[in-house]
C-alpha cells in the first residue's frame, strides 16, 4: 500500500505559466553571456585554442594538443563541437561567436530536457496529490505540466548555474547529458523507446564529455531501480534493467578505448578546504537546496519505499553521486554543477506541500537580495559613465587599471529593459492573483536573470577587460615586431599560448616550445625563465616584462636574442 501524498494541491492551483513569459526568461538567460564577450580565461580560450586546431586540422582529432600539451579534461565532444562548427559556418564569421552556437543549443537542450524530466516524474502514481472527497483535486497532466514549471523556475534560480553554463568547456555538455540520462531514466514507463535513445545519447555523450565514472555509476543506479520496482507502468522490468546495464557496458568499453578511465580522487585533510567546500554547497545551488530537503522531509514516508516512487529516487541517487563526486574531486564546483537538474527536480516537489508563510519568507528574502544587487550594479555603472557617487569608480579604476568605460546603446537597453521586467515581476507577485504551486519560485527565477543579465550587459566591458586575455596578450604583441618571422613560447599555459596565436599577428606553425629554436623573440613566464641554466638564457635579452591588467603577479616576460 502506498503511503498517503502530502501534496494538498486543488485545480486551480496548476494552471500553467504563460509560455510566452517562460521562453522569454530561457530566451535570456541563455543569450546573454554568449554574445558579445570575449573569450576568459582559462577554461574559454583553452577550449577555443583546441577548437581552432582541430577545424584547421593541424592537430588529431582523438588527442588534439596545442603545441605537444594536452587539454587539462578528457572530454572531446567539446571541441569537436567547436571545430565543427569553424568548419560548417562561414569563415567570415566571428570564430568566438561561431564556437559558442553549439553550447547555446546544449543549454537549451538541458533546459527543455529539465522541463521534461520532472514533468514525467510528477505523472508517477506516488507524487500524485492526494484526492478530494468530493472532487476538485489537480488533474494528473495539469499538475505534471505546472510542476514542471516549477523545476525550471528551480533550475534558472541556482546561483551555480549562471557562469559555468555559459563557458564552451566539458562541463555544459556534460550538464546537458547527464540531465537527457535522468530525462530517459524518468520518461522510461511513457515513452520506452524514445528513453532508449535519450539514454543512448546521454551515457555516450557523458563519456565524450569526460564523466566516464558518473555515466556508469547512473546507469547502474537506473538499472538496479528499474530492476527491482514494482511499478506497474513498466512492464518487463528485467529487460529494461538488463538493458541499462548493456548501455553502461558500452559507454564504459567507449572510455576504455580512448583511455578516458583515470582515478582523479583527491581527498583533502586541511580543515579549510572541507568548510570552503561547505560554503560552496551554500550558495551554489541555492535557493534549490533548501526545498529539496524540505522534499525528503515532508515526503519521508515515500523515501522510506525509494522503488516505488522514482520521483525521489532518480534525482536523490543522481544528487548523492555529484555530492560525492564533489567532495572527492577537484574542482568541486563543476562537479555540483551536474547536480543541479537533480536538486532542482527534488526542489519542485517542496512545493506542493509549503505553507504560506515559507512561501511568503522566500518571496520577500529574494525580492530584497536580488533588488539590493541590481541597484548596487546600476549604481556602479552609472559611477563608471558619469562619475557620480566617486568612490565605486575609483575601485573599479584600483581594480582594472588602464580600463576605459565606453557607453554602449544596445547593451543599456536590454538591461532597462530587464530591470522594468523585474519591477514588473514584482508588481504582480504582490498583487492578488490565483494561487499557483510554481508562484514561490518566479521571483527567485526572475531575480537571478535579471543580475545575470546586467552583469553580462552594463558590466561586461569591464568584466571582459579582467577576466579575457586580451588587454595582457596586446602588451606582449605590441612587444614585438610585426614581421617577426619565428617566436618561442617556452613555459606557457595552452591558454596563454591560445591566446598569443588568436590575439598575434603571427601563423600558428610560427610558434615553437623549445626556446633553442632559431627565433629572434621568446615569451615566456619568469618562474621559468629562472630555473633554466646560465648557458641556455646566455644568448637572451629582457626587453620587457608585462603585468596583467587586473592582476600584478600574473607576469609575461618578453626576450630577444642577443646579435
């Protein structure tokens, strides 16, 4: 016998959000941060390094490097999916533009598949509402589509999510696939060949993205679940399970053949790195992580009985896996950031069963926290362009030496724009209006877009100048002559040597890693310039040694051979 729901949750209450606002705040939140910045360092501008190389096909496709060094993840579908991209669009193209059209798509592709995902997971018998006596309740489809809603809402108002899911590296296609492997684990009983082949793409693309052990390690969990659930929705559940366990098989015999299996455990015993991992849990899936304990607090009963309720099951055990994955790998915050579809599906389901003083809580704590942050981002911008109040302009001039703000017409009206949708926003949240299950989550939703979108408008010049290579690699190629025919670069970063190439005049079969080489000109870092030997920095000059802008210690050093 099932334990009883404690959804409480009447028809009125699941009408669905206009959907014209809802691709709206997608369309948003997804545009801004891939147009018009440049690439940052380093995962950016690494990946646009290996893209490049593999669309001119100067490197192999199976072990792309940029001058002998490999990239620091073993994820490929990334930079094929940049390469090709340089290669099927245009060449007249803006390449930076052109290598993030795919990541735009993944994160479009793991936003529909969030919507999805939890829209199958409330169809379960077990997440049902409870039924009226006399009728009224929320139709089955009616409350699956709102709560899918609301799992989006959850998913848009992680703070995590915002930069990593606008960065052209493994980790977007590996958020993108692993949330089609919990979109296939939870369409299984509705569409079970439309699930084979999510699941199919999903654990493959999971492996290609450098998350062998996590693509395993799900389909096993899916498989054991299917296996032993006594749901009646899902007939053959040994078939099903077996072939789960057929696609782990092959996804893992896929990583063995590119020698993707590598044991990266790092288990720290400083007691700082266990409480900055503790902040880290905090804020960065904030505010899901309170609802989805609150999930497995109200709905305890069916926690108890994992296997007949798949809508706690299947994110609880894709939740743990990034959990631990965080805590024993670095860097922790790519590994929490798979973890956020999960998080935000168990958020979802808080919501039908919140009293409306917590719901009123979260809407006045978001309402001040997101408010506060805009106007301290306008205050700011307004001090960079006129130079009232005086000190915010003053520590961005500390902060970014040598950055010159300009005054832009289309990047001020999309943030106008953004901040009297907000101011709208929260006009009808305090207005009377019907009682909908996803209303506690649209603030959080909205306010999130809105400082990720004038972050990414009114601040990104100044944010481009900080965070790109840029400003640094144009000192360097400044340095040296413009019809230099050879140039060493010996101790550089695949980023830094990425950069040099894209921002310098020179071609890319011009550099060379040794120093030796018969070259007039070396960059090179001074950490390694000091360690080598008298005789090999005897035939060198320093001509000059170029600070970062934004960051005096990062340091370039410029040499010339001695005639």
């Amino acid at each position: 016998m099932n334990p009883p729901s404690p959804a409480i949750v009447a028809q009125s209450a699941v009408r669905a959000l206009p959907r014209w606002t809802l691709w709206l705040l997608c369309a948003a939140y997804i545009l801004s941060g891939f147009i018009g910045r440049s690439p940052w360092r380093d995962t950016d501008m690494t990946a646009f390094g290996y893209m490049r190389a593999l669309a001119a096909g100067s490197t192999p496709w199976l072990h792309p490097s940029i001058l002998g060094q490999a990239p620091s993840t073993e994820g490929l579908l990334p930079y094929w999916l940049g390469a090709w991209a340089l290669q099927i669009f245009p060449a007249s193209w803006d390449p930076e533009w052109v290598v993030r059209l795919p990541f735009v798509a993944l994160l479009t592709l793991t936003l529909t598949a969030m919507w999805w995902t939890v829209y199958y997971l409330a169809r379960t018998p077990g997440a049902q509402p409870v039924a009226f006596a006399f009728g009224g309740e929320a139709r089955p489809q009616d409350y699956a589509r709102a709560m899918a809603d609301a799992g989006l809402l959850a998913l848009l108002a992680c703070l995590g999510l915002a930069q990593l899911s606008h960065e052209t590296s493994s980790y977007l296609a590996q958020l993108c696939t692993a949330t089609l492997t919990l979109l296939a684990a939870a369409a299984m009983p509705y569409h079970a060949r439309w699930a084979i082949a999510l699941a199919s793409a999903g654990m493959l693309g999971l492996v290609l993205s450098g998350a062998p052990s996590l693509a395993a390690l799900m389909g096993l969990g899916v498989a054991v679940f299917t296996w032993r659930s006594r749901s009646t929705e899902l007939p053959h559940q040994s078939t099903w399970a077996a072939w789960w366990l057929c696609a782990v098989a092959f996804s893992s015999f896929v990583a063995w053949k590119l020698q993707m299996w590598e044991w990266r455990i790092v288990v720290s015993e400083e007691p700082r790195e266990w409480r900055n991992l503790v902040r880290l849990l905090i804020w960065f899936s904030w505010p899901a992580w309170p609802l989805a304990l609150w999930t497995l607090w109200r709905w305890r009963r069916q926690v108890w009985d994992l296997l007949r309720h798949p809508h706690l099951s299947l994110p609880l055990w894709w939740w743990l896996l990034t959990l631990s994955s965080a805590a024993l790998t670095h860097p922790a915050d790519r590994a929490l950031l798979l973890g956020l579809p999960a998080i935000s599906a168990l958020a979802a389901f808080a919501l039908p069963t919140l009293k409306r003083s917590i719901g009123a809580l979260i809407d006045w704590f978001t309402l001040i926290f997101f408010t506060v942050f805009a106007i301290a981002i306008w205050v700011i911008w307004t001090s960079m362009m006129t130079g009232v109040p005086a000190k915010p302009a003053a520590n961005v001039a500390r902060l970014a030496p040598g950055f010159t703000p300009s005054f832009s017409w289309w990047p001020f009206a999309v943030a106008l724009f953004a901040t009297v949708s907000w101011l709208l926003l929260v006009a009808w949240r305090t207005r009377r209006h019907r009682a909908a299950i996803w209303k506690s989550l649209v603030l959080p939703a909205g306010g999130a877009t809105l400082v990720w979108v004038l972050l990414m408008t009114l601040w990104l010049p100044a944010l481009d100048y900080g965070r790109s290579y840029a400003p640094h690699m144009r000192l360097v190629v400044n340095t040296i002559p413009a019809d230099t025919a050879c140039v060493n670069v010996a101790g550089l970063s695949s980023g830094q040597v990425a950069a040099l190439h894209y921002y310098g005049p020179w071609k890319q079969q011009l550099f060379r890693v040794d120093h030796a080489q018969q070259c007039d000109w070396t960059v090179t870092v001074p950490r390694y310039w000091a360690a080598l030997s008298n005789t090999a920095t005897a035939p060198w000059q320093a001509v000059a040694t170029h600070a970062r802008p934004t960051e005096q210690d990062d340091l370039l050093l410029v040499l010339q051979r001695r005639r």
